[in-house]
C-alpha cells in the first residue's frame, strides 16, 4: 500500500525514504530551467541520491523529508523537499518545490503549498520559511503570492557554478 502524505486535486503525495531519492532524479533532469537558474549547469547524474547528504548535519533522523508528487496515472509531476522543525521546533523550511515544466502554470503549485501547510499546521508546525535565489524571478513572484514574507537577503553563497544571493521568506500559518 502506498502512503500518502497529503493531496490536492491533481497530485498525492508520497513520502522517499532517504534510500529512494534517485527516484526524484528523472524530475530533476526534466527541470534544467531551475537547475540552469541555481546553480548555472544541469541537474548532475546523481542530484537525487545527495538529497540525504545535502542537509545540515545537525538533523535528528526524521526531519528531513522528501515528498514525490504523483499525478494521477502514478507519473512524477513534482517534489517537494522539507525540514521539520527546522531551525527551531514549530518552524518548516521548504528546501525545495519542484513542479515539472509541463504541470506549471496552473494553479498547481499553490495548490501543493495549501496542502502541504496543512499537513505542516496538523503536525505541529506554526511557520514555514523557504529561501529564494536572487535570479528566480518566477520563484520570488510565486511565493510572494502565496503569502511568504521577505525576512533577509543572505550570501552570497556558492551553488553549483554560481555565486548567488538567497531571499530568506517566512509564511506563518494560521
């Protein structure tokens, strides 16, 4: 039986272990637009499997999650990847919601943010932060609209091939 985290019209959310990240790794190649964004190059052959390995070493096993968004035949539509009570107890960070390029642009993604902070709220989570690349204009309009509040600029710090600045944003949840 496959768990479900939590749904929205068109996707279900399914929790990766941490074994099974290179399950994710067709979205990442399908999304060089983001890749080419942050990090100035294509997703590399194995970002997925170092999902695990990119989390602050501080984490206490089960913090870190990672959800596949599945559309309705099964197929990988999207990702989204998360810290639980992260940097303090009650706080959320997104570290990354991925929607691949042909489910955009349809109200999909606020609808996986909806859905996801009600998850977040029922398992005891107050806040959520993400933080934005300088240079994802779409990125920062996005959260922007679904009601995250800019906190700092931080960096820059090195991504990939870039050098970039990141918006910290908060949303707090009601």
């Amino acid at each position: 039986m496959i768990r479900t985290a939590f749904q929205t019209a068109d996707f279900t959310a399914v929790p990766v272990d941490d074994s099974d990240t290179h399950l994710v790794q067709p979205l990442l190649d399908r999304c060089e637009d983001y890749h080419q964004i942050a990090y100035g190059r294509p997703a590399l052959p194995d970002q997925a499997r170092n999902i695990p390995s990119g989390r602050p070493p501080t984490l206490a096993p089960g913090q870190g999650h990672l959800f596949a968004l599945r559309d309705a035949q099964g197929g990988l539509a999207g990702m989204l990847e998360a810290l639980r009570d992260f940097p303090a107890p009650g706080e959320w960070y997104i570290g990354l919601l991925l929607l691949a390029p042909e489910a955009r642009g349809h109200g999909r993604g606020e609808a996986v943010l909806s859905a996801y902070a009600d998850y977040v709220r029922a398992n005891g989570g107050r806040l959520l932060r993400v933080a934005v690349v300088e240079h994802n204009d779409a990125g920062r309009r996005f959260w922007t609209r679904v009601g995250f509040q800019p906190e700092q600029w931080v960096g820059p710090i090195e991504q990939g091939l870039r050098m970039n600045r990141v918006l910290k944003m908060t949303k707090a949840l009601g």
